[in-house]
C-alpha cells in the first residue's frame, strides 16, 4: 500500500511533455550485452538483434517457420539443406547480401573465430558453402529436426563477410531498422530502413531508453518520454498505471518461463531431497496471487502448454513445508544455507526477498546476491553460483531448448546447461528427437525427457508469465506475441497524442 502512495504523489507532480512524432520510445530494463548475432544470448540483445538482423527464415505470430532472406529451401534428404536466396536484400551501408555472407556467419561460428555459446546449436553442421552467390549448402552429420528453428531470426542474423570480433561494437545487418548508436547504460537508437525488402516499418525511429529503476520507468511513461514498456513493470505499479488517462495496459497470456536454478556441482544441491525440500518450500500460488498480482500461470516444465510437445504428466511439487522440513532432515541438511544470485530488476529482487522468507519458514537460510545484469548474467554462464532465477524468452517455443539446457554435451560454452545437469537417459532421449523428423515420432521421447527433468529437479518450474505492455494512447496497432518479442514494433503507429494531464 505504502508503495502505491508514493507512486501516485510522485505522478501527481509531474506533467507531460509533447513527444516527437516521428520516435517511439521503449524503455528496457536493462543494457544489451552484445550486438553480434552470433554471439548474443540474452534477452534483451536478441530482440534489438530480431530489428537489425535478417536471417535465413523466421517464425510468424504462431511460430511457423516462414521465409526471410532465403525465399524457398529443399531438403533433398535429412541431412541436406538448400536455400535459395532473395535478391533484393542489402546491408545497411547497401553491399548487396549473398551466399558468401551466409557462409561466413555461420562458418566463424564453427570454427570458432567468435567464441559463442551458440556453438552448440549448430554441432550438427558438417560443412556450409555457397553454389552460387544467391544458393546455400547445409550438409549436417546427422538429421536435425530442430535445424531449421536455429536459423530464424532473432536466434540467428546473417552478418556482413569479414565481419570480426569487434563487430557489435557498430552491428550493420539488413532487417527492418538499422543501428544509429549505442550509448553505453544509456541508450540504444535505431532508424527505419528505407531499403528494407519487406514492408517498411511505419516509424522512422526506435529510442530504446535503458532505465534499470522501474519506478523512474513509470514515471516516464505518465509524462510522455517513455511511450512503450513491455514486460518490465511490477505488477503492483502496473495496476496503478491502469488509471493513467493517457496510458493503455495491455495483458495477454505468455510462454515466458521463469524458474530457480541450482548449481549441481555443488554439494549442497547434490542430494536430491534438498531440491525437492525447496520446490515443496515455495508458495507459487501465492507469490501469483499477492505478487504477481495473476499476471502469471504455475509452471509444469520449460515447455509451454500450447507447445506440440509438451507433457503434463510430470511431478510437480506442491506447497507443503511440513514434507521439506522433514526432507531436509533425512538429507542431513536441517540447516540449509546457500546464495541465490539475482540481477537488480525489481521483479527479480522482489521475488528474492519472498523466497528468501518462504525459505526461513522451513529452516533454510537464503543470503541474497544482488549484482547488476552483466555481472549477474556472467557468474550465471562462468557457474559462478549457488542458485538463480532466470526466464526463458521465446527459445521455449522449440522442444529443442530441453537440448540446449539438459543435454551434458551442453554445458558453457556450448550451450546452456550452466547447472551440470548430467543424466545419459535425458541425452539418449534428445539425441534421437532431434534426428527424427516425424512429429509423432519425437513426441514420446519429449515427453519422457520432460518427465525425468521434472523428478531431477534441475530446475524449480515456477510459472508463465503474462505479456503486459503499458503504453501511450497515441500508439496504435499494439500487438502482444506469445514469446513477449519485439516484432510488433515494425507494425505500429502513432497519431497525434493524448494529454496525460491530472
């Protein structure tokens, strides 16, 4: 209650401002950590990445993979890939986009020019070559029926040839905004490409404002300077702004997935009974219901429901603090304490500070650390921790993440088991969804893996969150994607705006 009061003195002090016409602002939570698509993993970079960057093909608003640079492939047996390329598709600075670029990014991946966390996704890649300057040769050791979801854009971006390790310092890709600049914490500014091959944006400019405070970030929003914020607000501040005259909240159900994570190469996670102790020690429906004030859906795995892989039969672990007391006593632990590493944004350190109680109540002692987000998000890669809590962000539409997280061959820097998840049952079971490319045929061993991962407890399944957007009047045409992604950017409009006076 305290902090809605301050709120609503604070917006009762402040007047609005005429925005510029021609630019929307989106205010981001945090900084991008890299701007070069073969490298970035982070949320944050990767929808910036999906408006600078083409690639080779893409997902639509129900995540079928449609055409982009490459306006039709063949796939004259399991193992070979062959795009064919458009035409009219340029950088930024105007070079022409070819085969030979294609060829390039992917080739500085595999042989590790760029050191990437992606490698991973592509070891099935035997080789990459160009038939001719517009035609595309994929040869992979082996079928892959998650390869063609690893070229759509955002996860990947085709980069100028001779591009080196220096690149995302000035990225030039040739999707639907180009760069403009870079202001280290401050700002990242893009401009509409005029030449782009597809239908141009409708804005000519795209400020992305990073605020790390989301108070200051509401703040903005009622005065005018910030027009867009999606998905960064708490819940609570999101209900005061639904009274704002010139503001529109936007809800839809989402697939980002946010969990707890341990390290299992640390002793006081190795015994089973105390990951179990802790699942049965949080209170998810309350957290939802008080915190997440329902903008959010209990989690039964890293797959979401509507994916055509995802299983329901797993364990699950409801509230019960009586049955974790008494498995940290048989697990010899009675007096748990461990670190839980966190970023900065309200919401993760909020929902520390939950846990951080919830835990109390069974006997567990949770210290908090608190760092800002490259700091954080690079102990969580180097395995610099003991737990954390993170979302997934559209990589979960593919059943291929449970490769990416699971798999032992996946650990830092291949890919993103940064917990040393090892089970051989689990990687038997992915090796062969990923090479067989009959749906019905990889359904079962999704499901079984999802199954395992749930009795193993790699990760405390929490919830789905909800897309929210706030946003200023004078924006039309708001879309919100399952994933919480940026595409709706490229479709949006203004019109004269609408006072924000009190």
């Amino acid at each position: 209650m305290t902090f809605l009061i301050v709120i609503v003195l604070l917006f009762a002090g402040c007047g609005s401002q005429p925005p510029d016409p021609d630019t929307v602002t989106v205010a981001l939570e945090q900084p991008p950590l890299n701007f070069d698509p073969r490298i970035a993993t982070d949320s944050v970079s990767q929808h910036l990445i999906q408006l600078i960057f083409s690639a080779l093909v893409k997902k639509d608003s129900e995540s079928n993979v449609v055409p982009d640079l490459a306006t039709s492939w063949d796939i004259p047996d399991p193992q070979t890939y062959i795009f064919h390329m458009r035409r009219d598709a340029r950088f930024h600075d105007n070079r022409p986009v070819t085969a030979r670029d294609v060829v390039y990014t992917f080739r500085t991946i595999l042989d590790g020019s760029v050191r990437t966390a992606k490698l991973g996704s592509y070891r099935m890649t035997e080789s990459v070559t160009a038939a001719d300057d517009y035609t595309v040769v994929f040869k992979l050791k082996e079928p892959s029926a998650s390869f063609l979801l690893n070229l759509t854009r955002g996860v990947s971006g085709i980069v100028p040839e001779g591009s080196g390790a220096d690149f995302g310092r000035n990225p030039i890709g040739s999707g639907d905004f180009q760069f403009v600049h870079y202001i280290q914490d401050g700002e990242v500014m893009l401009r509409r490409n005029e030449t782009y091959y597809g239908p141009r944006p409708n804005i000519t400019f795209l400020k992305f404002k990073i605020i790390l405070d989301a108070t200051v970030t509401a703040l903005e929003l009622q005065k005018g300077s910030v027009d867009i914020s999606l998905n960064f607000l708490p819940p609570d501040m999101v209900e005061a702004l639904k009274h704002e005259k010139g503001l529109n909240v936007m809800q839809a159900e989402g697939t980002r997935y946010y969990y707890l994570a341990f390290n299992l190469k640390d002793p006081a996670f190795s015994d089973l009974r105390v990951r179990k102790a802790i699942a049965h020690a949080i209170n998810r429906e309350e957290i939802i219901k008080y915190l997440l004030r329902d903008q959010a859906r209990l989690a039964t795995g890293v797959l979401p429901p509507n994916n055509w892989a995802y299983e329901s039969n797993v364990a699950t672990y409801p509230y019960d603090p009586e049955l974790a007391r008494q498995l940290l006593k048989e697990a010899g632990q009675p007096n748990l304490e461990f670190t839980h590493s966190t970023s900065q944004d309200e919401t993760g350190r909020l929902f520390a500070s939950v846990l951080q109680q919830q835990l109390r109540e069974v006997g567990i002692r949770m210290n908090i650390r608190s760092n800002e987000f490259a700091t954080f998000y690079n102990g969580v890669i180097s395995g610099n921790f003991q737990t954390y809590s993170l979302r997934w962000v559209g990589g979960n539409d593919d059943p291929d993440i449970l490769n990416l997280i699971f798999h032992s061959k996946m650990t830092p820097m291949n890919g993103a088991n940064r917990g040393y998840y090892s089970n051989p049952e689990v990687d038997g079971l992915i090796d062969i969804a990923r090479r067989e490319l009959d749906v019905e045929k990889r359904k079962p061993a999704y499901h079984r893996v999802q199954q395992v991962v749930a009795e193993e407890l790699p990760y405390v399944n929490l919830w789905y969150l909800d897309n929210v957007a706030v946003y200023n009047k004078r924006i039309s045409g708001m879309k919100l994607y399952p994933s919480g992604e940026f595409d709706f950017l490229s479709e949006i409009r203004t019109t004269p705006a609408v006072s924000a006076e009190n």
